[in-house]
C-alpha cells in the first residue's frame, strides 16, 4: 500500500443553502482542490456522496461536478451508506490511491433537503433504517435513537445533565466554527427547558436538518513532493456493517459496527485509543456521542456521559471530541457529514481552526455512523 | 496488482419481480456465492448498486443484503452512476481485490419500480439525465437517444432496417435465454409496425421497464486455488466520464465516455477490438448499439448499423453482440444492467447458455453506459 494522504479540504457553512446540491459541490470540491494546490486536471476520479440527490430530482451528479470542475473525461461515481456517505467515499477514494489505481481522488459530499418540509426531510432520513420493519411502523431516528438512550440511562443510572453537558459542550465548539449550522452558545438551563422530542431526548439532543456540503483531496504521498498544507497522513481507514434493525441485535450498549470499525482502525494504524489526541465522532444525538467513545475504547462502558459532565471532553479536557461542534451543532447535511469531519481536522492541523484549536495534536480519529449503526467508519490521521 | 477474476455469478428472471429489491438482491447475492464455491463469510466487501431503491422507501440497503447472507459485520456501500450502477460497483470491488484490500467481494444489483406507473418510473429514470436543463424541460431518456438516432440516420442515410435489424437479433437471442424479460423473438415486419415513440425510435427500439437483480463474486486468483467454475479473467476494468449534457457535446455520433473507457480498457488489457470474441453493450436503444460498437472500434464509423442489418453482429456472425438479449430484450432493470452483462459472459464461458452459445469464444468485453453516456463502464475478460 502506498503511503496516502488527505492534502486538501473545504467546506461550505452547514444550513440553509440557496444553491442546490451539485453546485455547492462543485464549489466546495474547487475550493478543495485548490487548498491542496493541485490543478483539477490532475484529479484521478472523483467519489461523490448525494444520498437524497433524488429530493432533488439528480442522480448520476458527478459528471456534471466534473464537468463543473472543468474534467468531465474523469470517472466519477456516487457512493450511498445513509449518514456514513461521505466517509464511505473517502475510504473508496483511499483504496485507489493506496492501491495505485490514481494519485488524486476528490471526495465530496453534499446534501440539500431544506426544500422540503419537515415530514418529508423526516421521511428521507428514515429511508436510512430498514423501511418494512422500522420506518414503516412508525420508527424514524430520533425514537430509535432514544430506544439507545433509554437503555443507557437505565443501565448506568445516568442524569439528564450528562446528556446535557454533550450539547451545551457541542454547542460552545460550534461557536467558534464558521462552518456550523449554530454558531450559538447554549446553557445547561436552555438545554433542560427544551421540549422533550422522544424521551429521553429533548430537541438539544438533537442534531438539526442542515443543507452543507464539504470536500477532501486525497493523494499518494509519492505524488505530492511539496504539500502546499500541512497533510494528514491517512493511518487507518476502516469500515464495518451490522445488523440494521435495532429489534434483532442482542445489546444496545453501543454499535457493533462501530465496535469493529473501530478495532479494524487501530489494528491497521498499530494504535491503540491512547494514541488518540481528539476525535470528531457521529453525535447525531447526544446518546450517539457518549456511545461512540464507549465503542471505540476511549471511555470504558457507561463513563462517557459522565466524563463529558466532568468536562474531559471539551477543547481543554483530557479528550477533546467533536471540536467543530459535531453533528449536534455543525449541523449533519446527510452526505457531507463524514468528509465535513475530515475537514475540522485538516483545520485543526494546518492551525485554520481559531478559538476551537484542540493544542498539541498529533493523531486525529473521525468516526461516521450509518442510521443507527448499520454501517460504520472511523479514520485515523497523524502529522507526517 | 493481483490477478482478479469472476467466480461466480447469478440472475433472476428480469421482468416484474413479486419481491423486493433488498429480497432480491439477497437471492442473487446467495446464488452468487453459491455458485462461486465459496461460503458468504468469505466475503469480505459488498457493493451493491439499487439506484431507485428511494423507490421502494429504502437507502442503505448493504446492511440489510449482509445481514441477510448471514454476514451482518461485513461493509457494504451502495454505488450509483445511473444505469452503469452495478459495473461502477465492479469497478470498485476490482479494485479493492486487484488492490489486495480483500479477497473476494460481492457485487450485486437490484431495481424494482414496476410497482410504479410509467410516468413515475420515466420520472425516475430522467433523474439520470441533467434535471434542470434536460428532465425539467421535458427531456427522457427516449428523445434523448432519439436525438442521437436522428444524427446518425442524417449523417450516414441509414434504412429503418438497419436499427430494426438489431432490434429483430437482440429479441432473437433472448428468447434463448431463461433470464430475459422478452422471450419471444420479433419480426421485421413487427418491428416496423411498431408505434413510434420518439423519431425515429419505434417501440421496438427501446428496452423495457424491467425488475430484476443479477450478481458476481470477485476474487483474487490466489485466494482460489481450485475454482469451480471456469473463472473470468478480469484484463481490464476501466471507467470514464463525459459532460452529461448532450446539448454541450460537440459531437453526437457516439459517446465520448464509450471512447475513453474503451480505449482504457484496451490499453489496461494489452488488446485490441481485434482480441475481442464476443461482447455484451449497453443498447436501452437500437441506437445505443451501433454507437456503441463505433465507440469501442469494433466497427468503423457509420458502419455498425448497417452491419447489423447484415448479419454481423448475430450469435453466428462476425462478431456476436448481445448474445443474452442486450438491454433491449432480455430488459434494463437499471442497477442490475451491469452486473447482468457479466453473468452472461460468465454463462458463455461455463457452457451454461445453452442455445444462445456463442461458438469459441476465449475473450470478451462488457460496455455499459450511465444515462445518455456522463458514464461508461468496459470491461474485458478472458478464459484462463
């Protein structure tokens, strides 16, 4: 395998877009390219995330990016794993590279669904989880992710509070993330008053709808003598599937595919969660953030939630995790949710990332969920 | 990179499915497997193609094939590039297998939308075109080609007989084939009777509306000491990509994207059209099949049609085209089209086509195209 990297990255503000999904990609994936200060002829293929084009009225979108790019003879293709789109992507654009197939790929997700009203962007998203079985009984995320927070709750006997400090934490990062959604503080108080939307989760556990779209270039080291930015080295990339259904798994503890994404991430990058100096992880809800440490080894079972009320998670704590105010407080345009992760940590090493600089990193995990964990990927980035 | 071959493969009967798609899928996927010799934990990659899967309420669909199969913790993506979904998903499981990321990898297309009526499933169909300059100002797929048709009609004074010719041939050989949608074959006379749709395209020059799922188990040959069926040889497997808007080419007497890839896949395989025995292309039109054989060399310019119309592309001519029926025939159940070409070849080379056998045959080529042509996949195959 050849050594790869990630050597440029964009992003759009998450929220409301005017333009449509293929135009903020074809922005977002220009502005790309050209951080990586590479030409666009010299992208190899391009891997597109777009799982709701179709609200949209567009599939088959990378050849009109590429032709918006100014290479419409270059391969493109649209990768779809529901909220783990774009992470999918970037792994497929990492086994080109690494396996010699090209020495640039452009990775870039984008999503628009603010056209719709809520019912129908609700309707969308639950196509993610298994129709005839979940979405078709009445299951959309929000209720299913509460079933996980339930069984936390009931398990570890945790507070409302705990749950809390992930937002009121997620929210002060996105604060000072011009990419995010809410660029708002919230207080424990604010959080607490907030109405209940499937309890235990209140509408501050809750990540928002946002339109967004973000890109990566990836490249094989061999290919870039002089790196314009600081590169992040792709040390892992690693995904993983589990049983969709909530219904047939034999413990909600956490996602298996996270679980075994996670142990394939650090076996391929010979690390273990010790290594880890932050992490941008999936916080959908904030139940899905204290899961994730939990499921990558970073927190034992049932102290993620309490760490986080202790305050290890903030920029300044032991662990800092989603310095871009994650999905909670960036915002979660669907497909550009994995790539947008990729990019606060590019930010983050190139000294881009402001009030929000996690000091002194090294190593950087992003871990991107597919609906409640039916498919799962973490990546780990060093410096050089 | 390793030596990848085709192990296994599989087919439903194309047409209207009573199934759904994931259930489909998942058949196929197991007969795949099955006939491949191996056990589905050999598995180590699913990529499954199901680009209207929105249709039937359902993204994310991997997950649900894995778990399936019995192999829940296996990745899994979806991969969309219109109707060349299942060969970019080839590509992407050569790829991982060439590259030595896994050994074997499944690749499986599905599409359901006969549960749809016509004007919904062309709705669908036209989001593979450019929505806001083509579909949104009434553009589908049949005017589309049917520009393409009239160009070439104009430029090389081709007969009715001619595109007729491929029509009559293609439901000829599917009526050969336990797969095909339409097993019965046509006259010229009921080819030329037949309503016009789009001018000069008559009903007989369009494939169907068709259900179906087809799949491949891909392997690496080190991993396959003592195949159980004649394995394909994968010598090339190459993608390309093309401005989408037919109103931007400026030419139409082919695809630029047929081109490119075909000429990647001929320097890929160190071949020439020459090499080639027999091939299975994209022809969702009679139209498609002409420029297609121009596009690959195969015949020079202006010629394919004409050469249809005497014999040449026939089971016993020159050089045999869509022995399986083509899209025409054997029907277009978008994201198993590319998937479906390879089962054919891999059919012919196990003896298992019966009366549709294309004699000696050593060397084949698969060519399937995405919309009007923003993407072409071609790959090439031989015996061992």
């Amino acid at each position: 395998m050849r050594e790869t990297w990630v050597i440029g990255a964009a992003s759009n503000r998450f929220g409301k877009m005017k333009e449509s999904g293929r135009e903020a990609a074809t922005e977002v994936g220009l502005a790309a390219i050209e951080s990586a200060g590479i030409e666009p002829r010299q992208i190899g293929h391009t891997f597109v995330a777009n799982a709701f084009g179709v609200a949209e009225h567009q599939a088959h979108v990378g050849p009109l990016i590429n032709t918006g790019l100014g290479i419409p003879e270059v391969p493109s293709v649209t990768i779809e794993s529901a909220c783990s789109s774009s992470s999918a992507a970037l792994h497929e654009a990492y086994v080109h590279v690494a396996g010699g197939f090209c020495d640039f790929a452009l990775v870039v997700g984008a999503e628009k669904l603010s056209h719709l009203d809520t019912l129908a962007a609700t309707s969308y998203f639950a196509i993610g989880a298994d129709y005839p079985f979940e979405a078709k009984n009445g299951a959309t995320f929000p209720g299913l992710y509460a079933t996980l927070a339930n069984v936390y709750q009931h398990t570890y006997r945790t507070t409302p509070e705990m749950f809390g400090s992930i937002a009121v934490k997620n929210h002060a990062n996105a604060a000072l993330n011009p990419h995010a959604h809410f660029q708002k503080a919230i207080t424990m108080e604010t959080y607490l008053g907030s109405p209940m939307i499937a309890s235990p989760l209140r509408l501050y556990d809750c990540c928002p709808f946002s339109d967004g779209a973000a890109a990566v270039v990836v490249a094989a080291k061999e290919a870039v003598p002089h790196p314009v930015r600081e590169p992040l080295v792709v040390r892992a990339s690693a995904r993983a599937g589990s049983i969709a259904d909530m219904h047939d798994r034999p413990d909600l503890l956490g996602l298996p595919a996270a679980r075994a994404a996670g142990a394939a991430a650090f076996r391929q990058a010979k690390m273990g969660p010790e290594d880890i100096d932050f992490a941008e992880v999936h916080d959908c809800f904030t139940i899905a953030e204290a899961l994730a440490l939990e499921d990558l080894g970073i927190f034992p079972k049932g102290a993620a939630a309490r760490a986080s009320l202790d305050g290890a998670t903030a920029r300044d704590g032991k662990f800092p995790v989603n310095p871009s105010g994650g999905l909670k407080a960036k915002g979660h345009p669907v497909s550009a949710t994995g790539a947008s992760q990729v990019v606060e940590i590019f930010e983050q090493f190139n000294g881009l990332a402001g009030g929000r600089s996690v000091p002194h990193a090294e190593v950087a995990l992003a871990h991107n969920v597919g609906a409640t964990g039916g498919s799962c990927s973490v990546h780990i980035f060093s410096r050089r």
